[in-house]
C-alpha cells in the first residue's frame, strides 16, 4: 500500500518539477519564452564580449 502511494507522490513531484510555470495559458507561455529568448541573447552578448568575440574578425567575409 505504501509503494504505490511513494509512486505518486514522486509522480506529481516529477510533473511539478518539468511543467515549472508553464500552463494552458498561451500568451502567458508566450511571456516566458519571450523572456528566455531575450536573456539567452544578453548571456550570448556577454559571452562573446568576455572572450573579445563581439567583432567579426578581420577574417571573416562580414
């Protein structure tokens, strides 16, 4: 009786983890992958400007 009560209780806990706040809601989903794409540009930003990448190179056909 125990067992199958742990299997569900970890169940919903793995469910509560990957949906995260993600709902039915489309324009709210909308929201956070704006959000995510806008930071994922700012840490690519960053990381090529930390590795001195921000300008092409002299190289490049840019």
């Amino acid at each position: 009786m125990v067992k199958p009560i742990k299997n569900c209780i970890v169940f919903l806990m793995i469910m509560a983890f990957i949906s995260g706040c993600y709902t039915f809601n489309r324009s709210h989903n909308a929201d956070h992958n704006r959000a995510l794409k806008k930071d994922m540009g700012a840490l690519h930003k960053d990381v090529d400007s930390f590795l001195g990448t921000a300008e092409p190179s002299q190289l490049s056909d840019r």
